[in-house]
C-alpha cells in the first residue's frame, strides 16, 4: 500500500512539474513571437556599451573570445522555482504518509527533480538568446527546441548570435541602425539579411543569415562531386540542408579595409539514410591601401583560434585563403588573405563544430579595432578614387569565382538580393589603369601580386 502510494505521488508530481513547465514555457514563447522584430535590439545591447576601439588594442596581440550562448544569459528562475516547489511538496506528502522508505525512492526523485531543471533551463536558454537576436530565427523556436541537441540547431543559434554580436559593434561604430529584412524560400528555410547602407562610417555593410533545405539540384551536386563528394541519392534526389553566415563591409574611407567572412555548414541525407556533413568557411581583410601593423593584428586574432585546436590550422588556412582569393584573370589576390577551409568533417563534429565557435569569436576582434583606429583618417581625392578601383576588383571576384554566389545562383529560389550583398554600393573600372611607380597604390598592387606572410 506504501509502495503504491508513493508511486501515485510520484506520477502527480511527474505530471504537475511538465504542466508548469510547459505552461511556463508555452507562455513565454507565445510573447517572444509576438514582439515586433525592433524588441530584439534592447536586450542585447549592453554587450558593446563598452566597446571603444582601445579596449581590444590595449591587449597587445592577444586575442578576446567571447564565449558564444552565455554571455548575458539571466537564470531560468521561475521555472526552476516552480518545479523544485512541486517536488518538494510531492516528498512531503509522500513522507507523511509512508513514513520513511527506501532510500532509492529518496534518489529517484532527486535525481527527476535535477533532470526536469535541466531541461527546464535548456530550454529557457534557447527563448533568452533569441530575444538577442536581430530578429527570431529563421526555423520555428519550437522545433529548435525539439531539435536542441542536433547540429543544424546549434550551429543555426551559433549564426544567429554571431550576427547580433557582429550587427551590434558595427552599430556601435557607425552610429546607425541596420535593418533586419526577413525572407523566406518557398522551396524550404529562409533567411535574414541586416544591412546599414549609405551610413556614417559604412558605405555599405551586410551581415546575412541563411537556412536553406530541400533537393540538391544536378549542377550543385556536380559541383560537390568534383571536390571529392561521393554523393548516392535517392531516385535521383539528394535532400539537403545548409545554413551559414556571410558579412561583407564596406567602409566609406579608403583607410579602413574591407573585410569579409563566412562560416557554414551542410549536410545532405544519402539513398541508404545515412548522412555527410561538412562545415566551411573563413575571414579575409582587403585593404585599400597597406598597413602592416593592421595586417599583423588581424592574422594573428585568426592563428590563435586556430591554435587552440590544431596548430596546422592556421599556416594550412592561410595558405588555403591566398589560393582561393586568387582573381586569375588579373593576377593578383583580393586582398591580403586570412584562413578559409572548406570540407572540414573531421576529427570529428563535435570538435569541428568547436572550431568554428572558435572562428566566428574573431569576427569583431579582428577586425572592429582597425575600423575605430582609422575611421577618422584623411583622405583625398585620388586616394577614394584608388579604393574605387579596388572594389572593382572585389565585383571581379565575386562575380566570377566565388563559391558561394555560384551556389547560390545554382540554388532554386535563392534570393539574388541576399547573394550580391556583398556588391559594394559603388565602384570603378578604369580602361587600362595602372598606378605610379613608387606610389602607395602601387606598394599595395605588389603584395596582391605576391602574398606576403604577415606573423
């Protein structure tokens, strides 16, 4: 009889902790996603109230990782409050009736009370870090919380955030707003593009979040196929999904660089089941004119990401980065490089999920403290007519040989908008242009001509 009823009072205390829970949780997610997309900008704010450019400089070479999903996390204390309330009343009542009892009924209990606290503050992390972001993520917060374990979950909050935190230092150094522009493909997933254009310190800036599924179309798996992937569809059809994060900047003074990054993942389902994922990606700095202390600045933030992890990472990424930035038809680099990687699926995903944590934490250390150090500069005519030019080259670039427009525009339903973000607002192609022998313009033309290591 004992043994029965404290069985009972087990069940109702089961069952009355996931109702206050789910209520709690239901509640919550129902306000989060009726908030207007503006919400979003508030609570994440603080993060840089304090971000002047000398605080990153004063370290020296030394890196700052910010660690992603914790920073400015509240605790879950409601819902702990009300399931560790429920539990403690269901073992009282059960120790008035039965008295004392087994001491595995006392653990079980324990360890159901620090299991359902656990899940409760999982789940919560997932609806706090949301209402940081520039605007709710593009899959439903439910099934990202169905799904919090899964890669395609945790690597779509990673960008997600990465684009908030990146979203707000460029805020905090312009003085404008970007503008969250929500899309959606009708073939599956979506996207959100944040882009500030025409503002004070940027001509134009974007920073673009994409989670797309579906098919792979024959020309993308061809592409595949030829790097390697041994791909086995179903009657043809290969599902996929791929989500990743993409920034280019433009800066109006031609003394701060322009910088690009992207970091992405894939995964595709095979005839038997079975899946192949890969994560790929890098950063890279286009200078329009040469500084070699900025240069040593930004390569070394990205070597001492990469060494945390494999110390072959970064003269391996680096030399990758040189070779991919490569404009053959001109015969010169687009800039002075970074890391890029693509294909990356081992050692394993867990450990390269974490290197790529590690990556998208350099985005503002390597590169804000470069726009506060010049965005104040003087410059002349000839000197904007110079980064004029370049940016030419950028179009050359992107137009004709980068992998992801290419994708992309292979993509049924992508959205073009999305894949020339990283156009710049304005450019020049001059017939036949070449700059003065000994001139600074032509000191830079030389290390585009042949890359230089810069640690």
């Amino acid at each position: 009889m004992a043994a029965l009823l404290l069985h009972s009072v087990n069940r109702s205390a089961q069952i009355t902790t996931k109702h206050c829970f789910i209520s709690h949780k239901v509640s919550t997610l129902a306000r989060l996603q009726d908030a207007h997309v503006a919400s979003f900008h508030n609570s994440a704010a603080h993060r840089w109230s304090s971000l002047p450019g000398a605080r990153w400089l004063s370290r020296g070479t030394g890196v700052r990782f910010m660690c992603q999903g914790t920073a400015g996390r509240p605790p879950a204390a409601r819902s702990r409050r009300g399931a560790a309330l429920v539990l403690a009343g269901a073992a009282a009542a059960a120790a008035a009736v039965v008295g004392f009892v087994a001491n595995a009924g006392h653990f079980q209990r324990a360890e159901m009370a620090s299991r359902v606290i656990q899940v409760a503050e999982q789940d919560n992390d997932i609806l706090e870090k949301c209402k940081g972001f520039m605007s709710l993520p593009v899959t439903d917060v439910q099934v990202l919380q169905q799904k919090k374990g899964e890669m395609c979950t945790r690597m779509e909050l990673l960008i997600m955030e990465t684009q908030a935190e990146f979203c707000r230092a460029l805020e905090k150094v312009d003085g404008g707003k970007f503008k969250a522009d929500r899309w959606q493909r009708k073939e599956g997933g979506g996207g959100i593009s944040c882009v500030i254009q025409d503002s004070n310190v940027f001509e134009k800036a974007g920073v673009s979040v994409s989670v797309v599924f579906g098919h792979l179309t024959e020309e993308a798996a061809k592409q595949m196929k030829s790097r390697g992937k041994v791909l086995k569809g179903k009657d043809g059809k290969l599902p996929f999904c791929a989500m990743g994060i993409s920034s280019v900047i433009h800066p109006k003074n031609p003394h701060v660089p322009t910088v690009h990054f992207n970091y992405r993942y894939f995964e595709i389902e095979e005839e038997d089941g079975s899946k192949q994922w890969w994560f790929g990606g890098g950063t890279d700095l286009t200078p329009t004119y040469l500084n070699e202390e900025d240069a040593f600045l930004f390569h070394n933030t990205l070597k001492e990401a990469c060494d945390k992890h494999h110390p072959q990472y970064y003269p391996d990424f680096k030399k990758w980065c040189d070779r991919y930035f490569y404009v053959r038809h001109r015969g010169e680099t687009r800039g002075i490089g970074g890391i890029f990687f693509d294909d990356l699926d081992s050692p394993s995903q867990e450990e390269a999920f974490s290197f790529i944590r590690s990556c998208t934490s350099t985005v503002v250390p390597c590169y804000i403290p470069l726009v506060y150090k010049h965005r104040n500069d003087a410059f002349t005519a000839e000197e904007k007519r110079w980064q004029q030019l370049r940016r030419g080259r950028y179009v050359e670039f992107n137009l004709v040989y980068d992998r992801g427009v290419k994708f992309g525009l292979a993509t049924p339903g992508s959205r073009i908008e999305s894949i020339l973000m990283s156009l710049p607002l304005t450019a020049k192609w001059e017939y036949t242009h070449e700059p003065e022998e000994g001139s600074r313009e032509a000191e830079m033309l030389e290390v585009l001509r042949t890359p230089r290591e810069w640690l």
